[in-house]
C-alpha cells in the first residue's frame, strides 16, 4: 500500500536532504500538509528568496545578499588577515567564538582526489589573485582547515603557493588541540577560541 502520488512525491523530495531516512521524510511531508496556506505560501517564498537572492561575496565567497558580504564591508574588522576556512559552515563557528575580528576567504572543500576535487575546483586561485592586489605588507594568512588528511594536504599545498608569491606572508594555522579529523563546525568554541588565540607560524 503506497500513498498518493502528490504525497510520494513530496517524501521523496524530503528524502533528498542529508541524514533524511524514509520516516523522518514521511513525518516532515505530513506536517508540511497540516500547515494552513499562508504558511506554505510562506515556507515556498522563503525557499525562493534564498535560492535567488544569495550569491557569494566576491572577495571571500561568504554566503551574502549583497555583492560584498557585511564581513569585507566592515572597515572596523582587521584587513590584513585572511582566515581561510572550507565552508561558510566553519566561517560561523569561528565567528561565534568572537575571538577573530580579520577577513575570511572560504576555499569551497578541500583538495580532495577520490572525490574528485582538484586544487582548480576551488576558490584557491581567487584567493592568489584577492592577496596580490592587496596592498599591504604585513598581511597575514590563517590556514583554519579541518585537520583530515585532504585537509592537512591542502594546508600545505597553501602554504607552498603562498610562499611563491612575491609578498612577504605571514603563514599561520591554528594552534593544536583541536580534534583530528573533526570539522571546525563542531568543535566546541572555547576549543576553538584557544586554537585560534594561540595560533602557531607554519613551518
Ligand atoms: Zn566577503
């Protein structure tokens, strides 16, 4: 016995997010439909308004409604550091500890082969070109990725194309005592915090 189409087809598009098994699609479509209209017409606005008003900021791929993120726009934030983080997921939790008041630049992933992700999938050459038409000579750039193998792959892949630019850079990553492997997104902020207070040269 099978449901009506319109709902099958509801739960099957509720199944397409992450971590949605058959049930928790079967519950979020039934309480989808006992909403009243205005509230779906609603839920489908905000869908909507999301999807065609967010871009990437232009200098640091931040999610933003606007061409430069608030971050890049704010002259009291201290632009000449560059935290670059994997996600605009991780760019929040570092946020959130309140302890970083610089820059952001978000890569996109992570160098990754089985995935299928080269250095050219992500925002690395925009991050070359963002740092060489600064003008500033003590810039300094945060590697804070995850600490997987792809992540630690990446850093030092950062740090080989940093150092090849005429410029002279100070390379930093956060300090150690983060957990390995784990996303910055769920580390917790007073762990963060402290790695990113006591965040070492890389060497
Ligand atoms: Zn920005």
């Amino acid at each position: 016995m099978r449901y009506a189409k319109p709902f099958e087809d509801l739960i099957e598009e509720f199944r397409k997010f992450p971590t949605i098994g058959p049930k928790s699609a079967q519950r979020m479509a039934f309480t989808l439909l006992r909403k009243p209209n205005d509230q779906i017409e609603k839920f489908i606005r905000v869908i909507s308004d999301a999807k065609y008003h967010l871009k990437n900021c232009k200098f640091c791929f931040n999610l933003s409604a606007e061409e430069i993120c608030p971050i890049c726009d704010n002259s009291q934030r201290e632009h000449n550091q560059i935290c670059v983080v994997e996600s605009v997921k991780d760019l929040i939790a570092i946020e959130n500890t309140s302890e970083y008041h610089g820059l952001y630049h978000v890569l996109g992933g992570v160098i990754s082969p089985l995935d299928g992700l080269g250095a050219e999938d992500l925002n690395i050459q925009e991050l070359i070109l963002r740092i060489n038409a600064m003008d500033l000579d003590d810039l300094e750039i945060i590697l804070a990725l995850g600490l997987s193998t792809e992540g630690e792959a990446t850093m030092l892949y950062l740090k080989r194309l940093l150092e090849a630019q005429a410029k002279n850079i100070k390379i930093t990553r956060l300090a150690h005592g983060l957990p390995v492997g784990a996303d910055l997104d769920y580390t917790d902020q007073t762990t963060l915090s402290k790695a990113l207070e006591a965040r070492v040269l890389v060497s």
